[in-house]
C-alpha cells in the first residue's frame, strides 16, 4: 500500500513537472512569436513618422528593418536554447525527486518495522 502511494505521488510530481514544461514551451512560442512579429513592424513604426516629415529617405526604413532582424537573429540563439534549458531544469527537478525517494525507501528498508 506505501509502494503504492508512492509511486502515485512520484507519477503526480512527474505530472506536474510535464504540465510545467508544456506551460513554459506554450509561453516560449507566444513570446517568440511576438518577437518576430514585432521586428517587422517596430522599424516601419519608428522611422515611419521621421519619413514622413521628409527627414530621412526611404532606404532608411530598410534599413532599419535589417539592423532590427539581425538583432533578433542574435538574441534567438539565446531565446532558441532557453527552452533546452528550461528541460533540463525539469529533467534535473525529476531525477532529485526520484533520488530523494530512492533515499527514502532504502531508509525503510534498512529499519524493521516496529513490534517484529
């Protein structure tokens, strides 16, 4: 019955951890996403105004748009590995856990129980 309960709240937490790392992986693309979204649009909206009021020529805003993306594609490699990293937080969470209760059990097995 304790093997039991056991492995059930070992399953539980692995549960939780999976839930977790879909939460993270969800949030990841959103913002990744969002990201990308936002270096095409971000150097049209600033330059555009300055554009507009004759102060720049139109090559500027390409360029903009192109200093922007090679930004991005910068910090991407940080935001790309930040998911990998992310599973190996929860993979390393998982195995203390299992190591934790590997511990525990060993623990019992070592002590009889009382009146035996």
């Amino acid at each position: 019955a304790r093997e039991a309960g056991a492995a059930r709240a070992a399953l539980a937490s692995v549960a939780a951890v999976l839930f977790r790392r879909v939460a993270w992986s969800r949030n990841l693309a959103l913002f990744t996403n969002a990201y990308e979204f936002a270096t095409f649009c971000l150097p049209s909206l600033i330059i555009a105004p300055r554009y507009f009021a004759g102060e720049v020529e139109f090559g500027v805003v390409t360029q903009a748009g192109f200093a922007f993306r090679t930004v991005q594609g910068a910090l991407n490699l940080i935001v790309g590995r930040f998911e990998q990293l992310s599973g190996l937080a929860a993979e390393t969470e998982r195995l203390e856990r299992l190591l934790a209760l590997l511990e525990g059990l060993e623990g019992e097995a070592g002590h009889p129980p009382a009146g035996a």
